[in-house]
C-alpha cells in the first residue's frame, strides 16, 4: 500500500480546496488541517483527535494582510509582536471578525492566529488561504514532531501526510492574548517569555485557577507519553529506589552516568533550542520500549527551558 506520507504541495494543495482534511508540517509540530471555510472538514479534525468541541483551532495564515482580514482589531502591542516574530512560533488571541466561525473559536469572539515559518506550510497557504490546524495528535497525546509520528498516530482516517521534515522548533507555539488594557500569556511555548518581554515589557501569566475560562493549553495532563513519566531533580535516588524497573533516562546536558535501559541527553552543548528540539522526539521514541518509567531531568527553567518544563509538567502521570 502505497504510504500515506507524502511530499506533493499541489496534492496537499488539491485535497485541501476539496475539502479534505490533511496533516501538515509547521516549524513548532505537525498540524491537522483544513480551510477555514470547509466546515465538514472542520468538524472532522474534532472528530479524528478526539478533541472537545469547545477547544478552539489556531488558525494559520500567509501573511499579515491575511491576518487582519480575520480580526477586529489589532491592539498595538500585538501588532508589535506579530512585527517582531511572524513568520514564527508565536500565535495571538485577536477579537474574531465576523466571517470566522464559532466552529473554529468554539464560540469565543478571539480568534487565535499566527504566520508559520515553514516554507512547505507558506507556499500551501499562499495557495489555499487561511487553514485551521491544531496539533495532529490524538486529545491529550503528545504533538508529533515528523511526518512518521502523524502516520502512526493515524494509520487510518487521513488521506495524507505533507512531509516537511523535523520541526525546527519541536514545541507548540506561544499563545498571547490582550485582555483589560495588558498582554495577557496563555501557554509558554516555542518563543520564550524573555523574548516577548524584551519587546512589550512585563506580561501577565495566565492564571488557569482564577478563570472560568479553560484554556485546554493551560490544562493539566494534555500531553502524556503512554509510558508512566516522572520529572525530579533526584534522578541518582529514583533510579536507586526502582532498581528492578526498567527506565528511561531523559538528560540536558550531561549523563547521568547511571545504568540504566536507555538514556538521551537533549542537548550536550546545553542549548535550550535545541533541547526544544529533541525532547517530543525523545518521548516519541521511548514511549515504543515499553519501558516502566520515563524519568526526565527538569531544565534550566529561562528562556525554553521554562517552556519545556511547563509542557512536562503536563507530561507527569498522577
Ligand atoms: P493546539 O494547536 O492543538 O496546540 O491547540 C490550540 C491551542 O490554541 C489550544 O490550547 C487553544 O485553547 C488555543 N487557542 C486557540 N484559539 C484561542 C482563543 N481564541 N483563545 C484562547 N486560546 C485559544
Ligand atoms: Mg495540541
């Protein structure tokens, strides 16, 4: 049988306009797409990841006239941002325009948005126009990062997968919104905090416990490995107290130098982005071992390292 894995734009092109729905490389993690305007193939993408109708779809777009033809306004200092780091990781909450459906925003009047910075993904969409695209998992797995996770995450129900390699990024995108006069963060990501705050000063953290709204980003558990998965900084003592067990080792920079089944270092030159780059990978790979534990040494936590464990601690079994 003939892989569904593929690397024709035009046919991913073709699909799309037709109303199908199609997986699609980005530089944070591969996407299940569809035009915004095709709401059958919407309501599939729900249907194939098993999400909750009430969590809304980012929406991706060419370029920022695309952008602003789908939004209300445009408070200044998203549009500061949007300047600074579209095409990139980064997606804004803007006050929906009439002509995007509730199908996409479940309802919300914002409409969340970025510019991608693949090359595969922009030559699509300068030829389809905007595309709705979360993550091309199933609900509550975690974001595949090759076109081979996507296939295995879907064997059947998807006509195709575009190849676009491994994400450059390898975590999902930065979500920043504008509520009551300040920039408002909703899920640490692919572009650091530091990064945002260089270009808007301070911004609040949105605070899941204090809102009535759910954030499906900010929930707990969202992005677990099968395999039962621990974070903690005392790796020495948990591989001593599970002597019999068989675990696999997620290191930053330097090894453990215990023994155990297996054991990744993210990054030995200790770079942050690419640490980002390697950590779903690794989770990937180690979730096939049928291994007894995941054990993950927390990052440094600044810049990604901040955005990696908070997406771990969402990776943590109990
Ligand atoms: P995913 O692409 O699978 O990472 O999921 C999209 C994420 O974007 C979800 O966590 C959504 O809650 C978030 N999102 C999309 N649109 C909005 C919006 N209008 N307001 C707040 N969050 C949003
Ligand atoms: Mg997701």
């Amino acid at each position: 049988m003939e892989s569904i894995i593929q690397s024709s734009i035009e046919k991913a092109v073709a699909l799309l306009k037709n109303g199908e729905v199609v997986a699609i490389p980005t530089e944070t993690v591969y996407g299940l797409a569809a035009l915004i305007d095709q709401p059958k193939a919407i309501d599939y993408i729900f249907e194939l990841k098993g999400r909750p109708r009430s969590n809304p779809l980012i929406v991706h777009v060419a370029n920022l006239q695309q952008a602003e033809k789908l939004c209300d306004s445009f408070p200044t200092p998203l549009k500061k941002l949007a300047q600074q780091f579209w095409p990139g990781s980064l997606t804004l909450v803007l006050p929906k325009a009439q002509q995007v459906s509730n199908q996409i925003t479940a309802s919300k009047n914002t409409v969340g948005i970025r510019i991608p910075n693949h090359p595969i993904l922009l030559q699509v969409l300068k030829e389809t126009g905007p595309i709705a695209a979360p993550s091309a998992n199933p609900f509550e797995r975690i974001s595949p990062t090759t076109a081979k996770h996507v296939a295995d995450y879907f064997p059947e129900g998807l006509k195709m997968v575009l190849d676009g390699g491994a994400c450059q990024a390898g975590i999902e995108s930065t979500i920043v919104g504008f509520e009551n006069g300040e920039v408002i963060l909703y899920r640490l990501g692919a572009v650091s905090l530091e990064e945002i705050e260089k270009v808007v000063g301070k911004v609040a953290l949105f605070n899941a416990q204090k809102s009535t709204v759910v954030t499906p980003g900010m929930s707990k558990k969202h992005y677990a490995p099968k395999t039962k998965t621990v974070v903690t900084k005392n790796i020495n003592d948990f591989v001593n107290q599970h002597a019999t067990s068989k675990i696999g080792l997620i290191m930053f920079q330097q090894s453990s130098k215990l023994i155990v089944a297996k054991e990744v270092i993210l990054s030995p030159s200790g770079n942050l982005n690419e640490a980002a780059q390697h950590i779903y990978q690794t989770l990937h790979k180690f979730d096939q071992l049928e291994l007894d534990y995941i054990v993950i040494e927390p990052l440094p936590n600044k810049e990604l390292g901040r955005s990696i464990n908070d997406r771990l601690s969402r990776a943590v079994h109990g």
